[in-house]
C-alpha cells in the first residue's frame, strides 16, 4: 500500500519514535478495491462537428442509449467526415479501479460479463489489451454475444457526448458474485449506470453486491450517471443510497438533479441526510468534499474559515479526518472545497474522467486507514475511540482527489498511465 498522496513517508510509519508496533504479515495481503461495471469499450471520434452531434441524436456532455443498428449509422457517418477513430477500455466503474492501482500499488477487482471468444482486432481484444494486469479480469463472466460500445464524440471544446450500445455488458448476474471475495475488499463500488435498466441482470447484481458489503462492514462507494438518468430514477435512486451507499461521487449537474441545489455545497449538505461522504467534481469551479465526523474529534482547519451558501463558516473543521455517521456519538457534518490544482491545466485534453480520477483517490485513502488500522493497530491513529472511515483529513482528502484528476483533465485518456509525481504542495499530514 502506498502512502495516499504525496507526504513524508514519517507521518505513515514513524520511525523515530517508537510508539507502535507494525504487525507482521500485513504487507503481503492484498488490499484490493472490488468494481462491478459494465464492461465497455469506448470508440473515440476526434473533432466531432456539433452539427453531427444534432443529427445523430446525441445531446452534448450526455450518454444516450443507441441500438447496435444506430450505433452503425453513426459510424457510416463518421467514416463519411473523415473522422479519427479509436477504440479505448472505458467503463466509469473500471476508470475508478485502474486509477486505484496506479495511485495504491494494490491490486482490484472487476466484475462484469465480457464476450466469451475475444479475437484480435476486435473491441473486446483492446478493453483486454488495454487494462492493467493489476486490475484483475479473471472474475468476469465468459457470455456469448458482443462487448457494449460506448461511442465517445469528441467536439472541439473538449466536451465528450456518448453512444452507448450495451451489447451483453447488463447480463452479469447476481449469483456470480463471491460473498467471499466482497467479505475480503477493502472498498466496493458501483455506479448507476448498472441500475439504469432494472430488466437487466446487472441491476440485481449491483444491489445485491451493496447488499453484502453493507452486511461485511465494508465501504460501498457509488458514482452516478447522468443527470439524465439521476432525473428519471431520483426516488428510487435515493432509497438505494439511503440503504446501502456510504460514498456518493457525483458531478454538480447530478447532485442537482438528484437533490434540487444547484450549489454543490447545498448538494452536498443535502446528500449527508442519505450517506455517509459526497464528493461532488464541479469542473472548472474545482471539487467538494463532505461528510462526517464525531464532536471529540473533530479538528479546525488552519486555512481561513469560510462562509458560503446558507453553510457558515462551511470548512472549519475541514481538517477533521471523516467517519460513519453510525459510528460517531455525536456526528457533526464537516465540509471542503478546493479550486482547480494550479487553476487546472494549461491544456484541457479531456472533461470527462475527473471524477472517476478524484473517487479513485479517496478510495485510496479509505483503503489506507483499513490497511493502516490492522498493520499499526496501537497507532494513535487508531487510538481515538472512533472507527475512521479515513486515513487523512477531509482537507487533505480534497486536495488529493484535486491533483488526480488534474492529471486527467490534461490527458487524452480517462486513466492514469502511472502513479501522481511530485507537486508543489507541503508536505503537512
């Protein structure tokens, strides 16, 4: 397990003052992330005319479901502009899980259905080729037919808009889920777009894979669609979060759509009355970050306290590390907000997988106080009288999430190539 962003390795295992005891052993197991996704393969189109984007029915920023027979209508037109075209593993679930191991140095697991014969050249040959072998594939189910396509449009602002035809990607079922294996995660994650069609068997797996880790204690992280479909399934989206959810990740458009405040901040406070942390990515207007912790912890922060919205003095006690709301005996909410890391990138390459990017990089910091806990269980991390749900602050949590997805946002693709560098933060716990 890599220390969770870039800090003085002193603050994860002192050295100097021999205060706690590293248990032996822990190191060698794995600490991994289990993602059920659909398994999807993004065909990029580069420079896309707006135009196109009309005619062919797309909205801009958006994912609207195609047929496999207007999925080929699009590319006759495509290939009739000239267009380049290019196949990418995609999938926001196994985003989140690739960026995961690259950030950790811990393995992850990904659940879902894949063609059953994969041959070269093939859509399904390069989500294969293309993901890390730490992300373990041996877990998806072999299912005869095609791999979904997620046709990506590119116009010239950067904006991505998608077509998606899912091929077999919603017939992963329920039973193929190991109880073992959920009971074993450090993190479970899933996303909306596996509950978007309640005919399919994905979507009973992906309640039922909440269910278990609920049931394990393990934390169970949950990324939204679009605000198209947060719209049309709000009520039923709330309940599911309300039940099984303790991490919600979201854009601002979805936490509007999802809870009526357009200020990501009211989102935020709003989304507390139904899980336990919200990371909402606002784009240009940078990444918030809420949750809770317990009175007797609770730490102030360092940085000048501010008011917004109908929230005073909204990131106080930003420095506070967070935990479940049911494992604190007095909860207070405790919030942050952070603009883009050194105003975001010169060059935008992408607008799309900052999210998955920022949820990557908490979950590392969720896994790490798991990991933390069980190697330096006499640690005065874990000394306190409450159960974290992480290893660093809020705070520290935002400006972590905001340096990943910088790397992102000024890449062509959706996931990291290696782990985050060095940057120009302190290197204050």
């Amino acid at each position: 397990m890599r220390f969770p962003g870039i800090r003085k390795a002193k603050y994860y295992f002192p050295v100097t003052e021999k205060r706690s005891s590293v248990v032996a052993g822990t190191a060698a197991k794995p600490w991994y992330v289990v993602g059920l996704d659909e398994v999807i393969v993004d065909l990029e189109i580069r420079d896309c005319p707006q135009a196109l984007l009309s005619e062919l029915g797309l909205v801009s920023g958006e994912s609207v479901q195609f047929s496999p027979q207007e999925i080929a209508r699009l590319l006759e037109r495509v290939h009739a502009e000239g267009l380049h075209v290019q196949y990418a593993a995609g999938g926001t679930v196994a985003n989140t899980l690739c960026n995961y191991t690259h950030l950790s140095g811990e393995p992850a697991i990904l659940l879902g259905a894949i063609p059953a014969v994969i041959q070269p050249g093939t859509p399904a040959f390069a989500y294969v080729a293309q993901t890390p072998k730490a992300v373990n594939l041996d877990r998806l189910v072999p299912i005869a037919g095609e791999v979904g396509i997620a046709v990506t449009c590119f116009t010239p602002d950067s904006e991505r808009s998608f077509a998606v035809a899912p091929g077999i990607s919603g017939d992963y079922r329920a039973e193929d889920i190991s109880e073992a294996l959920v009971r074993q995660a450090s993190v479970v994650v899933t996303s909306l777009y596996c509950l978007a069609n309640a005919n399919r068997p994905i979507a009973k797996a992906a309640i039922r894979l909440m269910e278990m880790a609920h049931e394990a204690n393990v934390p169970v992280a949950f990324g939204m669609g679009t605000s198209a479909i947060v719209k049309r399934m709000r009520h039923e989206l709330i309940d599911i979060v309300r039940r099984y959810v303790n991490i919600a990740a979201m854009n601002a458009r979805e936490a509007e759509a999802l809870t009526g405040y357009a200020d990501p901040l009211m989102a935020g406070n709003a989304l507390l009355e139904i899980a336990d942390a919200a990371l909402i990515t606002e784009g240009a207007r940078g990444l918030t970050l809420c949750g809770y912790t317990d009175e007797s912890v609770k730490r102030a922060t360092r940085d000048g306290v501010r008011s917004k919205s109908a929230i005073e003095n909204y990131n106080q006690y930003e420095y506070s590390r967070l935990a479940l709301h049911k494992n604190c005996p007095n909860p207070i909410r405790v919030f942050s907000h952070i603009h883009p890391y050194l105003g975001g990138p010169q060059t935008l390459c992408n607008t799309s997988g900052a999210g998955d990017a920022a949820l990557a990089a908490f979950l590392h910091d969720v896994a790490a106080t798991r990991y933390h806990a069980e190697s330096v269980p006499d640690s005065l991390k874990h000394k306190q009288g409450i159960e974290f749900l992480t290893y660093s602050s809020l705070s520290r949590n935002a400006q972590y999430g905001n340096r990943v997805a910088y790397e992102v946002l000024r890449s062509h693709s959706p996931r990291l190539e290696a782990p985050i560098g060095n940057d120009k933060e302190d290197d204050e716990a």
